[in-house]
C-alpha cells in the first residue's frame, strides 16, 4: 500500500509538472498576443479562429496530429505539454482580450488625454482593469488542463493518467480512482485557489 | 502677444461627415470661452481636435504660440487639464492616486503630490481627510466630478477643456459647482474652453460665448452681447431660456 502511495505523489508530482509547463507557455504565448490583438482588430478574427480551432479538436486527436511531427512530436512529456499548451491557449487569450477591449472607453481616452504614453496605459490601466478576466482565464485553463492531462498519458505524458489507463487495462477500480481522485482533487484545489485570487483583484 | 490658444479655420471629418468647417477662436488667460449648439454641431470635436485625440482636416491650431503639429503630442497633452461628463476616473485608483496622476506624469516628487493632492481636494470642496483613500465607486456624481476637476487641475496647466462636466448632476449639485468653478477661476485665471449644450450655464460661465451650428461658428459673442444675437440658432436657444420664466402661460393640454 506504501508502494501505492508513493507511486500516486510521484504521479501527481508528474501531473503538476506537465500541468504547470503547459499553462506557463500557453501563457506567455496568450497574454502578449492579446495585448497586440487588442490593438489590431483585422488580425483578431484570425488568431482567435485558429485558437477556436485548436479547442475544438478532441484531445486525443491533437495527440494523434502531433506525434508524427519532428521537434514537437513524439512519444512522451513534450508532445503531451505542447498539446495541453495548444488547449489553454484559447481561453487565456480570449479572456485576456475581452479584459483589455472591456476597458471603459472614457477612462482609456482619459489616459490619454491626460497624457500618458502607450506603455503607461498598458501597464497601469489596461492591464490591472483586465486583471479579473486574465485570472478568470487562468483558471479555466489550469483547471482543464488538469483534466487534459490525464489523457496525456496515452501518448507516454505520465501523470495521474497513468493509474486510469492502466486501471482501465486492467478492469481494476481502485486502480482508475487512484488516478482519478487525486486528478479531481487537484483541479478543485486550483479552482478555489485561482478563484480566491481572482477575487482580490475583483473590481471594488 | 498671441492668445494661449488660438484655433484657425479648423476642419475635421470624422466617418466621411465634415464635423467642423472652418472654426476660428481664441481663449486667452482668464478667459472661459463657451462652445455652446445642439447635439452633433462639433463642440465636442474641437476639444478632442485640441487634444490631438481626433485627425484634423484643414486649419490649424496654435497652443502657446506653437502649432500643435510642432508640440510632442504627450508634452501638449499634459499641459491641458480635460474633464468629461461621466468623469472617467480610474476605477482601480483611489481618489489621491487619481487625482495625482497628472502630478506624477509632470515629475514631481512623492510628497509634494501628496501635499498638492490634499490642496486640491480643499479647492473642489472635499476633505481630504474623508476622501483620500477612496474609490471612485463610493463618490456621488457630484463629488466624481468635483475629484476630475481637481485632477485636471493637479499639474497646473494652463488651458482647461471641459466637456458638459456638470450635464450628468442634479440641478442644485450643477448649480453649486457652476458657482465653485466661477469661484476657482477668478482665483487661478487659467484659459478654459467649456462644452454646453445648456444656454443658462453657457450665460453663467463664459466670458465669450461661441454658438456653434452644423460645424461652423455661428455667433461669438459676449453673454450680454448674445442675449441681443439675432440668427435662427441664437434665437432657438434663448427662446428655450424665455418660455421657462413665462410659468403661468404654459400650453394647457
């Protein structure tokens, strides 16, 4: 039984790893993305239709598309966390985008009426009014891609998705909900967590 | 010696519609100077074209003496003092930050915008003790456009530009600030140009009044001086102002 709960923290250390290298780059590719695209609306439709896209291709088709191709692809963590990264892309995007265009248009004219240059009004404006939409989008991404990353295992990704696939090989439920629950666990504990932050920043 | 701000044969085309054809005017120190029309006859645009927030179309427009083609946008920006109707302070800021900002962006140092902040709040007639550390979501109307006349104030620029800032109030909250601006400047003397479509505050707050009708100037004129003006526009406005006196002579339904 030790053996079991080592496995499941190992597991789970692997789960946050790939969890947290999937989001940091969806991240740094979403939130200056958005902060351009928010200021070009005929490159808009496009990079949002191509995150759309990427959403809506099952997980484990993603998986499939990306295992043939050289650098990315492959069997193992990096495919899985270049696929995972692909699916929280949108939502960080989409939420970090709707943050900033939600800006209160006489308080944006304001900023600059009164003189402060693009860069001021990015950094004190824009971005700390956006601040709830951009957390509400890492949320939702963190906490699908904990989900996600359980499929990852399919394709040599490891984490918690291991126990359910090999659960599943072996008509074993104890050894599916070993995966399972600590995977549901830890999505809930990022929810509240994610949420609790979200809401210091919420607008007063 | 040219006026603070000289505007000359202003043109401007916003969406393919001409705005303004041809406006000339000028505000000098101490000089509060009246863009009073309708809805849509370009009052508005002349401020944002004095701002350099709209593209002009033809004319020019001089701020000292300059033509704001020579002047760095950001430079001119922060020597004008802007305040609109619905406020548009930050919601994230307090009060003190809010109305400090203009101070920061000049460069002065912590302490003196704290100090200058305190001054302000006692200027608009807030204490600073009670108001300082809030947000603009916990003001009234009154006191939102009492705190952005105190932040266009903070660097102490030289030109004001206010567009209908007390059309949002109540009439005796308007009326008490209309009286508090009057008060603030015969003490500063800054140039101001004030956005109205109200011909009773156009009369209480300008020096000159200048009526504007479908982007072109109609009549500029001295408040006693238009009170005699005679094209349709002018009219139009001050009968607006006669039938409100004539109580007992309302239309009977």
């Amino acid at each position: 039984m030790s053996g079991r709960a080592s496995e499941i923290a190992s597991l789970s250390l692997e789960h946050l790893e790939v969890v947290a290298l999937a989001v940091a780059i969806a991240a740094v590719i979403a939130l200056p993305a958005a902060v351009m695209l928010a200021r070009r609306a005929a490159w808009r439709r496009w990079v949002v239709g191509f995150a759309n896209l990427a959403q809506t291709v099952p997980s484990l088709a993603l998986f499939g598309f990306l295992l043939p191709l050289p650098l990315i692809g492959g069997i193992g963590k990096r495919t899985a966390v270049v696929a995972l990264a692909l699916y929280a892309l949108l939502p960080m995007l989409r939420n970090t985008l709707v943050g900033i265009l939600g800006v209160d248009r006489t308080v944006r004219e304001l900023a600059v009426a009164m003189g402060m240059t693009a860069r001021q009004i990015l950094w004190q404006v824009e971005l700390p009014l956006a601040a709830p939409s951009i957390l509400a989008g890492l949320r939702i991404a963190t906490v699908a891609t904990i989900g996600g990353a359980t499929i990852a295992a399919a394709i040599g990704g490891g984490g918690l998705g291991v126990f359910i696939f090999r659960g599943i090989a072996m008509l074993d439920t104890a050894t599916v909900l070993a995966g399972a629950i600590p995977a549901a666990l830890m999505a809930l504990v990022a929810d509240e967590g994610l949420e609790w932050i979200e809401r210091r920043f919420a607008p007063r | 010696m040219s006026a603070l701000l000289e505007i000359r044969d202003l043109r401007c085309s916003l969406g393919g519609r001409e705005v303004l054809r041809g406006v000339s005017l000028e505000a000098g120190e101490g000089e509060t100077v009246v863009l009073l029309g309708r809805s849509g006859s370009g009052k508005t645009t002349i401020l944002k074209a004095v701002l350099g927030l709209v593209p002009i179309s033809g004319g020019e427009i001089l701020f000292e003496g300059r033509p704001m083609s020579e002047w760095p946008l950001i430079e001119v920006r922060r020597r004008m003092g802007y305040v609109v109707q619905d406020s548009g302070l930050f919601p994230h800021w307090t009060v003190e930050r809010n109305i400090g900002l203009p101070a920061v962006l000049a460069g002065r140092a912590p302490e003196a915008v704290v100090e200058r902040t305190g001054e302000l709040l006692e200027m608009v007639g807030l204490d600073p003790r009670e108001f300082r550390g809030r947000y603009p979501s916990q003001l009234s109307g009154g006191q939102k456009q009492r705190v952005a006349i105190a932040r266009a104030l903070a660097a102490d620029p030289p030109l004001l530009l206010l567009d209908e800032p007390f059309a949002a109030l109540d009439p005796i909250t308007r009326f008490d600030l209309q009286r508090q601006f009057l008060g603030l400047r015969r003490r500063l003397g800054k140039a101001a140009l004030f956005v109205t479509h109200d011909i009773r505050e156009a009369l209480m707050m300008a020096t000159r009044i200048a009526l504007l009708a479908n982007g072109a100037l109609d009549v500029i004129a001295s408040p006693a001086e238009f009170l005699e003006a005679r094209t349709a526009e002018a009219r139009a406005f001050l009968a607006s102002l006669e039938e409100t006196w004539r109580l007992d002579e309302r239309p009977r339904l």
